[in-house]
C-alpha cells in the first residue's frame, strides 16, 4: 500500500513515465542482447564491440546516427497515409502495455477485461502496417502490406485461442487476478509452486509462442519483410528516422507480447513462497518479470535465428490447419478438465 | 469522474503517448537532419532500376478468403471468451452447450478446408 495519496494527474504522470521505460527498456534490452550479441556469438562472431564496454552504448550510436539522416519520402507516396503510419504501429505499442500488472500495487491500470483488451488492441498494428504497406507507392511495399496483413489476422486467432485456455483455468481475464490464480494454484493437489499456466496449458503455450513469433514477422514467419524477394516489404521505403520507428515498434512489441507470455503463463510478476501482498514486491516483480520477459524473449530470438523462412503457403496451412485445430482441441479438454475436477 | 472512466482515459492517454514519441523523435529529428533534395532521390526504389508502370501495380490477392474465416472466427471469440471466465459456474449444462458450438465452428473450418478453400489458389 502506498502511503501517500496521490491525485489522479500526478498518477498519470507517473505511468506515462513507467510506460516509456516498459517500452524502450525492453526493445533496447532485446536489441542488445539478442539482436547484436546472442545472434553474433550463435554465429562465431563478437558484435558490436566499440562502442561502450563490449559495445553497450551501440544502441545510443544508432540512434545518433539515424536522428541525422536525411527525411525522404517518395514523390509519388500518399503522404498524409505515409507520416501516420508509425504513429499508429508505435501508439498500439503502448496500448499493448496499458493492461500489464508488474506487482501488487505496480499497475498501470486494473481493467477487468485485461487480456481481451490487450489482445483487441493489439491488432490495431495490423491497420499501420497496412497502411504503410499501400501508401509507400511501392511494389515491394504493397505486396509486403497484404502478406503482413494476411498473416498477422491469421495468426491472431490462434493466439487468442490460446489465451482462452487460460483464461478458463484462472476464471478471469484481469491479468492481476491470473497472476493471482498462478501464484495461489495447486497441481493436483500440491500447492508449493502455486501452479504456473506453462504446466498444465503447455499446448497453449506453445501456441502462444507461435503465434507470437508470426504475428512480430520474426524469421520463420518473416514472409512479408523477406529481404530476398521483396526487399524489406511494407518498410522498403521508409528510411532514417521513420525506419528507426518502425523498428522500435517491432522490438517494443516483441518485448511487451513476451512480458504478456511471462504474465500468461509462467506467473508473472510474483515469486514462490512469497507473499502476495508483500510491499517489496511492488520493487523486486518488476524486476522478476523482466527477468521472465527476457527468458521468453530468449525463446523467440532462439527459433528466430535457428530456422529457416516458411513459405506464404505452408505458412497459412500451419496457422488454419494446424494451430486453430490444436488450440480449438485445448479449449475443449481444459473446459473438461476444469468441470470435472 | 469514477474509477472505471479513468482506467479507460488511462488507455487514451497512452495512446497519445505512443503518437506523442513519434512525434517527438521526429521533431527532433527535423532539427538536426540535413535536407539537400536532389530528384533522384525522391524515385521509388525498384532494386536500382528505374520504377516501371503505376507504383499500385495489380496483384492477385491469394488469400481475400482467409479474411471471410477470419471475421467467423473472431466473433466466435468474442463469444467463448465470457464463457470462459464463467466455466465453474454453468458446470456441465455449460460444457455441453460450448462443445456443441465449438463443434458447429470446427465443422465450419473443416468444411472450408473440404471446398479447398485452405489451399493456395
């Protein structure tokens, strides 16, 4: 409980602060990590190294270099359609946040429909990139919008099916309370760990994770930015800062779809054997689901570098012939198994 | 203002946040970029060569159908979500009802998938 009161604006001013940090933090931090250094020692290489010790401060270099490049927008470009669309990716990112809970009074807000909002808003990304897609004036980028567009509508619904498998085994859909249902649960019976989601949804989970993996368009699923065929897609003509956007926009979102995964089914914020309601919690589970945000990130990145790019079509038979199937089958036998027990 | 209209203003605002950066970085950006227009730089890129045709060039969308699957699908989501949070409470009546209506849904996709709507066309 905080001892202090605070009016609603000082509030406000509070989680728009927190939001920056849980949006750059975590893309700055999978940048980093993954992007520069996990992928080049997964391929004998150093990275980055300049700049910083063992090049930590390459990220600010980057930003430096891209705040100073020139502003180019194609003549024949939509222009009004071209400048709005990293608003629109970029401001679904912070939507995507708006419902995550980091520990017991560390939220940014407490809405019952949590996830269900979470999922809706986070499609609104699909309208930018399509947007950016059709008012780029180019081939590459037009036909990049529409497999973006294609794929991501098909991989939102397994991951919104996925979700519902959790959603009947903790009976609710605000994220503070799944956290809750985690932490006090019981695995036939033994309560010690409380009952993390990823043991008894593992089907779920990995559908999550996939889904997850399409709609960010990481490599296997990397179809409508393949570099090979169509340049960088819906992005091809967005250069200099517009092109950092977007790309923080992919990191942030990676970031807050892997905290959502940590939240969803590996407990979130809380930790064993600790109390729920203990205050040191509003200080050390923001840092516990970093820490879980980041193995799952981990995950992600892992696939992203290990396999090789599907193609348009096996990509929409897995997502309509086997991962709906499958999550559709999970719903039905948690549904079972929540009633029968 | 109560407690629930807030927690929504709360959504708003971090939208405007999200715009409010973009807006930010950009603005900042225009400061400090230099800005030396030359023609060939305005072209759209086409691998280096010279763009051909109309930019909005036609080209066939192979997959308009899965949009039709997609809308069904989502409205039955919309649907099993509310249950899904009331499982306990209907018990067993409940279980029948969503299996029946899962299984009219699952029909739907397999009857697409029957027609070769799943398929690349």
């Amino acid at each position: 409980m905080t001892a202090v009161e605070l009016s609603y604006w000082q509030q406000t001013v509070f989680r728009v602060l927190g939001v920056l940090v849980a949006v750059i933090l975590p893309a700055g931090g999978f940048v980093y990590v993954f992007l520069f250094k996990m992928m080049s020692f997964m391929q004998s290489r150093l990275g980055p190294m300049e700049a910083g010790p063992y090049g930590s401060m390459q990220l600010l270099a980057e930003v430096g270099k891209f705040l100073q490049k020139e502003d180019i927008v194609p003549e024949k470009a939509d222009r009004r359609l071209f400048f709005l669309a990293p608003y629109i990716v970029l401001a679904s990112t912070f939507l995507l946040l708006v419902v995550m809970p980091f520990g017991p009074d560390a939220y940014f807000t407490n809405l019952d429909t949590g996830i269900f909002l979470a999922m809706g808003l986070s499609s609104i990304s699909v309208i930018g990139i399509l947007i950016a897609g059709w008012a780029s004036a180019s081939k590459y980028a037009l036909i990049g919008g529409l497999r973006a567009a294609g794929q991501l509508i098909a991989y939102e619904l397994p991951m919104v099916l996925a979700v519902v498998g959790v959603v009947i085994q903790a009976g609710t859909l605000n994220l503070q309370g799944i956290v809750t249902a985690q932490h006090s649960g019981e695995i036939f019976g033994f309560g010690g760990i409380g009952n993390p989601f990823i043991i008894t949804q593992l089907v779920g989970f990995f559908v999550f994770l996939t889904a997850t993996q399409a709609e960010l368009t990481q490599t296997p699923f990397d179809m409508p930015v393949a570099e090979s065929e169509i340049v960088t897609g819906y992005i091809t003509e967005y250069s200099g800062l517009r092109f950092l956007l977007f790309f923080i926009g992919e990191f942030a979102t990676a970031g807050a779809f892997a905290a959502i995964a940590a939240t969803l089914f590996l407990g979130g914020w809380a930790v064993p054997f600790v109390d729920l309601d203990d205050d040191i919690m509003n200080i050390a589970g923001p840092l516990v689901l970093f820490g879980k945000m980041m193995l799952v990130g981990f995950l992600i990145f892992w696939v992203r570098f290990t396999f090789p790019r599907f193609r348009e079509d096996q990509l929409q038979a897995f997502a309509w012939k086997f991962l709906i199937p499958i999550s559709l089958v999970n719903i039905l036998a948690t549904m079972v198994l929540k009633v029968a027990f | 203002m109560s407690d629930f209209l807030r927690d929504y203003l709360t959504v708003g605002i971090f939208g405007l946040v999200g715009a409010g950066l973009v807006g930010l970085l950009l603005g900042v950006g225009s400061l400090l970029r230099p800005t030396r227009p030359q023609p060939e730089k305005y072209i759209n890129y086409e691998s280096g060569v010279d763009p051909v045709g109309s930019q909005w060039g036609q080209s066939q969308v192979r997959y308009y159908i899965f949009a039709l699957l997609f809308v069904m699908f989502d409205v039955e989501a919309v649907f099993i979500f509310p249950f899904a949070t009331r499982v306990d409470a209907y018990g067993w009546f409940g279980l029948v009802e969503m299996v029946v209506f899962i299984v009219i849904l699952a029909l739907g996709l397999l009857y697409a998938w029957k027609k070769k709507v799943l398929r690349w066309v």
